[in-house]
C-alpha cells in the first residue's frame, strides 16, 4: 500500500527535475549560440577593418615609392685639368671641387690685375705694396730650377705666395719682360707652359702658378709646373 503512494510522488519529483534540467540546458545552449553569433559578427567586423586599412597602407606605399623614384643623369659634365678652363682667360671665382686651389686663386686673381697694369706710371710701388701686403719671398733664379733671396722687389725674377706648409704658388715678377735671354737663363721655360716664340713680350697673365715646395734641408723643388700666356703689350 505505502509503495503504489511514493510511486507516483517519486515519478513526479523525476519529472520535474528532468524539465528543469531541460529548460537550464535550453538557456545554455541560447547562451552559447548567441555568444558564437557576437563573435563571429565581431571577427567578421575586425577583418573587413584589417582589409580596409591594408588598401590605404598598399596607396600610401605606392605614393612613397613614386617619391624615392631615382633619377637617372644620362651625362657626366666633363671638368677641365685642375677644375680650370685653360681656354678662358679668366680664372674661376667660386671654389672648384679641388680644395688645394684655394689657397692661391684670390692671389693669382690679384696678381693678373696688377700684371695688367704695368705699362702705367708708379708700377714698382705698386708692386712693392703688393709684395708687402701678399707677404711674398722675392727671389732670383739659382739655376737647376732653384730659388735665392731677391735683393729687393725690381731686382726680382719670380714672387713666391705660401699656400699651405712648405707649398708655394710661384709667379714671374710682371715688371721683368720675356726675353730670348731671361727665357734662356731664367728656368721659366723649365717652370711654366709658356706661348713666347721670339723677341720682346710685356704682359704676363699666368693661368696656373707653379707649385714649389721648399723645405730647408732640400730647399725649393718643382711640384707642378705652371701656365702663364705671354703678350707683346
């Protein structure tokens, strides 16, 4: 009798449990679908995003390379001897690739100014103020492409202007003309490229000094001969 009444109450009791665990299990699986759902719908999002920036990054990149293109120079300018124009009669007023000029470019420029000027009135003090203020060694030529010590400055065959250390840029005293003689004797020919041919010329112009250095133990050498045009006037 107590059995067929706790039957019926247990069979109950099971049912109830077993709706309740099926609607815990329904909620679940809502939960779980719906939070794969917010994932995916967000993954979906973050890889149209990465798409959508990688376009402008690509653009960008492209722009950058258009920029950096290199540029192809087809010619090389072609530079003269010591970055000079032996053909022109005017020496550079800016400063050439080769440093080493520099010292003496301002002289030589100076020097051919005064060398234009010798026909006039008062040109030993002009020379001499020019010798005094360039600070140059006034000298005569000692044979054997050799310097000694001038006297003073009209006596003088060459100027001596220091570049640098023991180097000095040498040019002829432009109140001495070229002569058959002094081209003879002088060592000019030996020191500088020269266009005399015959007789009497009174202008120098000097184109490239001559390059010396003078060292006490070996005294003065010839580094780099010079260019100097010659005129009769």
């Amino acid at each position: 009798m107590e059995e067929s009444i706790m039957s019926p109450l247990f069979s109950d009791v099971l049912n109830f449990l077993s709706l309740g665990l099926s609607v815990v299990l329904l909620f679940a699986v809502a939960y779980l679908w719906s939070s794969n759902n917010t994932k995916t719908a967000q993954l979906e999002t973050l890889q149209s995003e990465f798409k959508r920036m990688k376009k402008k990054v690509d653009k960008v990149e492209e722009k950058v390379n258009q920029i950096r293109e290199p540029q192809v120079i087809s010619e090389v300018p072609q530079a003269a001897p010591f970055g000079i124009d032996l053909s022109s009669d005017e020496l550079p007023q800016v400063a050439t690739s080769l440093e080493p000029q520099d010292p003496w470019l301002k002289f030589v420029a100076a020097y051919n100014d005064l060398a234009a000027d010798m026909s006039t009135p008062g040109k030993l003090k002009k020379c001499e103020n020019f010798v005094r203020e360039q600070k140059l060694r006034i000298l005569t030529y000692g044979g054997s492409m050799t310097f000694r010590p001038a006297i003073d400055v009209k006596d003088s065959s060459y100027w001596a202007f220091k570049c640098s250390g023991e180097e000095f840029a040498v040019v002829p005293n432009p109140m001495t003309p070229c002569d058959e003689e002094f081209v003879a004797e002088s060592g000019i020919k030996e020191a500088f490229a020269l266009n005399y041919q015959n007789g009497v010329y009174k202008k120098y112009y000097v184109k490239l000094p001559a390059l010396f250095t003078c060292e006490p133990s070996e005294g003065w050498r010839l580094k780099n001969p010079g260019v100097v045009n010659l005129e009769r006037k």
